[in-house]
C-alpha cells in the first residue's frame, strides 16, 4: 500500500521542448504603428501585414484583438493604430524579442526617437507568467499597468490574464486608468 501512496505522489516533470520548460500561460504581444508603408499602406494594413509576417516565421496565432484607433503619445502628432495577440512560441522570450524586432526592421522601423512616429511597433507584453528583469527585457512589460492602449486591445482577448506583480487582471488594470480621479 505504501508502495502505491509513493507512486501516485510522484508527479510527472513538465513537457520540454528543444528550448527550454514549456510555459503555462499566454504569450501577449502588442502591435503598433502611426505611419504610412509604401508597400502596405496605413497603419492598419501595416498591423494586418506584421501579423501575417509573423505566421510566415514561424509564430501560431491563437487570437487576435480588432485594431483600434488612439490618440498619440509623446510628440508625434497622427494617430495610432493598435492590436494585441496571443501566440504559441516555442522558443524562448529572448528569441521572441529578437524576431519582433526583426519584423520592425524589416517594415523600416529606425530606433531614433522615443514616443516618435513609427511604421511598426511590436512589444512583447508578457510571456505568461514569467517575471524577467534584464538589460534588453523586462517581462512583464513595464508599462503594461500604465497604457489603454495597449490595456484595451489586450482585454479583447485576454481579459483575465492576471499580471504576476500586481496581481491584477487585465480586466483590472484597465478598470483602474478608467476610473475617475477626483481633483486636488
């Protein structure tokens, strides 16, 4: 019997793949852009093309948020477009950033201005739950708790991903930048 007791609190390790421990939870990533491409055309073009550049390297999307309008921030003075994903990635998060970025070079993306006008912006959100404190990454996204408008299209599709600091859901931290704040 004792036998029997030992065997069945024995649990199974993780799956692994090539990379590393399989993650549960989602993988989130944000995509943004306030300016024409010549080939793709507006901003929301230029989201639906980053998404199917995506798919053409190799990342499965599992869902995607509609494209919303939002005012700038910073100096630049047009209007974003901007979406949110989950995707299956079976690599690892430092890979992720690095094809991200990748995709942002090859729309023509230039690192010159913070808050500039942008053809593409991809931001690795989160990867589900890990917490990752490097030079080059910080998971979750720093500015996550921070911007509707990433808050927004994330909440379409993962309203109740619950951010591993702040123990909020998105659903949460949205509610919080929209509550009314009383004037001093």
């Amino acid at each position: 019997m004792a036998m029997a007791a030992n065997s069945m609190a024995r649990q199974t390790p993780a799956p692994r793949s090539a990379t590393g421990p399989v993650l549960i939870g989602p993988v989130l990533i944000g995509l943004g852009g306030n300016r024409c491409h010549g080939r793709h055309g507006p901003p929301r073009r230029v989201i639906a093309a980053a998404l199917a550049a995506l798919e053409a390297d190799g990342v499965k999307l599992l869902s995607v948020s509609r494209i919303v309008e939002t005012p700038p921030l910073g100096p630049s003075n047009r209007r974003f477009a901007n979406a949110a994903a989950e995707i299956h990635w079976a690599g690892t998060p430092e890979a992720l950033l690095t094809l991200l970025q990748s995709i942002e070079r090859q729309f023509g993306r230039k690192r010159w201005r913070r808050w500039g006008a942008r053809v593409l912006d991809l931001d690795l959100l989160a990867f589900g739950q890990l917490q990752l404190a490097k030079k080059r990454l910080k998971l979750p996204h720093p500015a996550l708790p921070e911007r509707l408008f990433v808050l927004h299209p994330l909440a379409e599709i993962a309203p109740n991903w619950r951010h591993p600091q702040l123990r909020l859901t998105v659903r949460q931290m949205t509610a919080r930048l929209q509550k009314p704040r009383p004037f001093i």
